[in-house]
C-alpha cells in the first residue's frame, strides 16, 4: 500500500476498480475516494527516488537549465587547449635557455697578419725598475697557451708578462708590492702581445689582488695553477680586450 501510494502521487495512478464496489453512481468525483492516508513515512530509499523523478520530470518539461557534468568537462578542456595555443605566455618551440650573453667588446677582430711563432715558455719581460725577489710561478692544463700579466692596481701599467705554454710549468721572480693578476688564454696562433690568440682569445682576471711581500728572513711569492679544479680558491672573471 505505501507502494501504491507513492505510485499515485508521483504518477496520479488511479486505484483499481473492485468488483466488490457497491458505491452508487456520482455525477462528479469523489476526491477522497482513491485516497490512502499512510501513517508511515516513505523510507529514504523511496524519498531518493522521488528527487531522482522529479529531476528527470523537470528537465523533460524544460525547467532544469543547468548543463550536465560532461559538458563543463568539455567546456573547460576546450578552454584549456585554446589558451596554450593562441594566448600569450604559451611555450614556444625549440626555445634556447641559459645561453650566455656574448658582450661584443670581448671579442677580438681577425688580425690583418698572418700568425707569428709561439714563444718559448717561460719567457718573461720586466717593466718596472724594481728589484725581482718574490717568487712567482704559473702551472698550466693542456689545450690552451696563456699570457700572464701582473698589473699595479693603481696606475693599470703592466709590472710582469710571462708567457706559457699549455700543459707547462714555468716560474720567476717579481719585485714586491701588490699586483693583479690578469691572464689571456687562446690556441695555437699567436700574433704578439697587441693582438694575442686573435679570435680565440679569452681574457679574465682575479678577483683579489696577490700580495709579494718579505716575511722576517724569507720572500713570500705566490703559485698560480691554471687548472680548474674542486674547491679552488683563485676566483676570476671575464674582463674586455681593451681593459686588458
């Protein structure tokens, strides 16, 4: 009977004529006469079931506008998609990343002459009237030729050049004071001290000035390897051909 009558409200199901039914003919409709008066309530299922039927009733008869899960998901991935393509921010292709900038001033030109030979390692020339006492020495890595300056941090004038040839070892005398230490690195083509490695050559200098000074009986120098290695402690940085 609770059946029946959930039956009669949702679907205004009439009750069955009964051949029992003795009530005389009425010229208008009893309205209590197919009525059931339950004293339970529905159960949840069935209260479920009546939401469920009410739904699908109001979105028959054009009541229920709301759109259904499948289309946001099409919705928003439509969305998506367009927004990678055309918006701005989107990834371009084949991007390049982390390239270093290439200054234009640390660039040497072709020299007009042809290369000139190698000197020999080790060699060395003075400007400075001082007296060499501190010891000063250049170890090198294969692949690369240097040119070694020492420079007064005041005036900028050279003191010490020395050059050396990769994978050497070479070693001299410098007056005291306090120098920095700038150096040119290239190939095999040489061109002289104004053109250097020509457009191979990389120039850098230290970060901190090298101190040649007298400890009570003995000269302190420094030794300077040119080999990059873990935990090093000569800490340098690109400077300009025309700074250097």
């Amino acid at each position: 009977m609770r059946r029946f009558e959930y039956d009669r409200v949702m679907f205004n199901k009439k009750f069955p004529a009964s051949n029992s039914d003795t009530k005389p003919p009425s010229s208008e409709p009893d309205s209590t006469a197919n009525t059931f008066h339950s004293e339970q309530p529905l159960s949840k299922q069935d209260q479920y079931y009546e939401r469920l039927v009410s739904a699908g009733r109001a979105r028959k008869q054009g009541r229920d506008k709301r759109p259904s899960a499948w289309i946001l998901a099409g919705l928003f991935l439509f969305v998506y998609v367009l927004g990678k393509a055309w918006l701005p921010g989107a990834i371009p292709e084949h991007e390049l990343e982390n390239l270093p900038a290439v200054s234009t001033d640390s660039l040497m030109p072709q020299p007009d002459i042809p290369p000139l030979e190698l000197p020999p390692g080790g060699e060395v020339h003075y400007y400075t009237g001082g007296e060499p006492l501190a010891p000063f020495s250049v170890n090198t890595a294969e692949g690369s030729n240097y040119f070694v300056k020492l420079v007064d941090p005041d005036t900028k004038s050279e003191v010490v050049t020395m050059f050396v040839r990769g994978g050497e070892w070479a070693e001299t005398k410098v007056p005291l004071g306090n120098y920095e230490l700038r150096y040119a690195s290239g190939g095999q083509d040489w061109y002289g001290e104004e053109y250097l490695f020509g457009t191979a050559t990389v120039c850098v200098r230290a970060s901190q000035e090298l101190s040649f000074y007298q400890d009570e009986s003995r000269f302190m120098g420094h030794s300077v390897i040119l080999i990059k290695q873990a935990g090093g402690n000569l800490h340098t940085q690109p400077m300009a051909l025309t700074e250097f």
